[in-house]
C-alpha cells in the first residue's frame, strides 16, 4: 500500500518540490495551501488548508481522510518571515508569525496523531531552519518561532515514539525560495534602524535569490520518510557549519561575522583597519625571534 502524506504550503518553492519527489516515489500525497488554483498542482493533490484556523485543520483532515483513509507522513513546511528590529515589532505581529510558524504546527500535528496513534505508525517532519539554533539581526520574532519550533519538536519525539510515530526536524540555510521575497516589514517602523534593516533585507534577499536549488531538501525529507535517515536533525546547505561553529569559536567573532554577513560592518575596511595593527605585531614577532637569536 502506497504512503499516504500531507504537505504544507505546497504551492511554491520547498514545498512544492517536497511534495513532488514524495510523489514521485509512489506515496500519494495531499498538498496544502489557503487557496489552491485547482485539484491537482504538478503531480500531487491539493487540499485547501489555512494553519491559523482549527475549523480549516479539522476540515483538511477529514477531507484527506475521505479520500485516503489513512496518514502516513505529515511534513509541517508552511512558514512566514517578519524583518523588523525587536524593538519595532508589536505584540500583534509577533503573534502573526507565530501562528503559521508554531501554532500553525502545533494544529496540524495534534490533528494528525490520533490517526497515527490508532496505526501505530507515522512519520512528522517539521522543517525549521538554521534559525532555529541561532539569531539574525532583524530576525528576532523569526528566529523566535523556530526555536520554540524546534523545542516543541525535540520534546515531541519522546511521547510518540511508544506509538511508532517518528519524529525529525530538517533545518535548511539558504535555499532558493519565494519566502524571502514575501516578507513582512514592521508596520510601525522606528527611522533609527531605517539604514540597518535595509541592509539587512537587501542581504536577505540576495542570499535567498543566488541560494541553490532547494531539491537537496525535498531529498532529505524522502530520505526520512521512507526510514533510510534515523537521525533527528538534518541541517541542510553550505552555512550549516554555523550550527556547530558557534559553540566552538568566541561569541564576539560569531557576532562579527553575523554583522559582515548582512552588512551592518565592513568586511573590506575591518580588514584594512586590522593590517597596520597585524603588521605591527609581525614586526615585534621578528625582532623578537631575532634578538633571541642573537643571544645564543
């Protein structure tokens, strides 16, 4: 019997590809957007679902439900970005984003279990990001959500693994999307951060635009549904050396390179600032050496 999966926010970027290799390898898989153009989107079903509402999660299910009669892989990908400085976001944006971000998880997969719990069988995969193990400057709420993403999701695996449900996060960094073009700025902007945050966003976006092809997810996620990936985490792109680099370096120079990275310092100058002081040093360094040598 084929494998029957749910995709959030399938209609574009990561989420469309997810849905279309899982498809691809024989499951039969239900997309989801808030207002899918039709019955079908490439190769796969389309359900219409807004994760900010309990009727439309109950409503989805029970149509998937319908039709299927079972779930075997629920993949939580719908998400939402919100640039703005920590002081400028209001308490009502904030809860915006949680509401996709965690909440919106939170519905899904506590309309999905009581199906998997009576198999005693299933797979949920959440996609996070390398967000969710780090900051960003003018990510605040962002980074906020896929923390709590993330925690909920560590402490989740441990209560449904005795009903064979498996449980794994996929934090991918920079990939090709459109969510970096659909982000919502501050509405009550504050002018002091007016010249950071757009440097910030103009980095955001150009980081997102020359991204690789997201396909190296869709293939983790198959990877993970089909049982040939145990682990739980699956970071994802080729910054994902910051996850571990930053319990390993001094937090000033995470903090540094956070600030080239979206523009708010200079690489180019900080590094001619530093040459006098280097070259001063390595003159030191020599006379000393020579003054020791002398003396022997």
């Amino acid at each position: 019997m084929a494998k029957v999966a749910l995709v959030t926010g399938a209609s574009t970027g990561i989420g469309r590809q997810i849905a279309g290799l899982l498809a691809n390898s024989g499951c039969r898989v239900f997309g989801t957007s808030r207002s899918p153009q039709g019955e079908r989107l490439d190769n796969f079903e389309m359900l219409p679902l807004d994760v900010t509402s309990d009727d439309s999660v109950r409503a989805c299910l029970a149509a998937l439900l319908e039709r299927a009669g079972r779930l075997d892989v629920l993949v939580n990908n719908a998400g939402v970005e919100l640039l703005g400085g920590a002081e400028e976001i209001g308490v009502d944006e904030a809860k915006w984003i949680f509401e996709t971000n965690f909440f919106g998880v939170m519905r899904v997969t506590s309309a999905a279990l009581p199906v998997m719990r009576a198999q005693q069988s299933g797979c949920i995969i959440n996609i996070s990001s390398l967000a969710g193990v780090g900051g960003a400057p003018f990510q605040g709420l962002y980074v906020a959500s896929k923390h709590a993403l993330e925690g909920y999701t560590e402490s989740l695996r441990y209560e449904v693994k005795p009903f064979g449900v498996r449980v794994a996060l996929v934090e991918p960094g920079f990939f090709r999307s459109e969510i970096g073009s659909r982000k919502r700025l501050p509405a009550s902007p504050i002018p002091a951060y007016d010249r950071a945050r757009e440097r910030v966003l103009q980095r955001w976006q150009a980081l997102y635009e020359a991204g690789p092809d997201p396909a190296p997810v869709a293939q983790t996620v198959l990877a993970i549904a089909d049982g040939r990936s145990a682990r739980f985490r699956h970071f994802i792109g080729p910054e994902t050396f910051m996850a571990e680099w930053k319990y390993i370096v001094p937090d000033w120079l995470v903090e540094q390179r956070m600030r080239w990275m979206f523009g708010l310092d200079d690489l180019l100058m900080d590094t001619l600032r530093l040459v006098p002081l280097l070259g001063t040093a390595l003159l030191i360094g020599v006379a000393a050496l020579a003054r020791l040598g002398s003396r022997r």
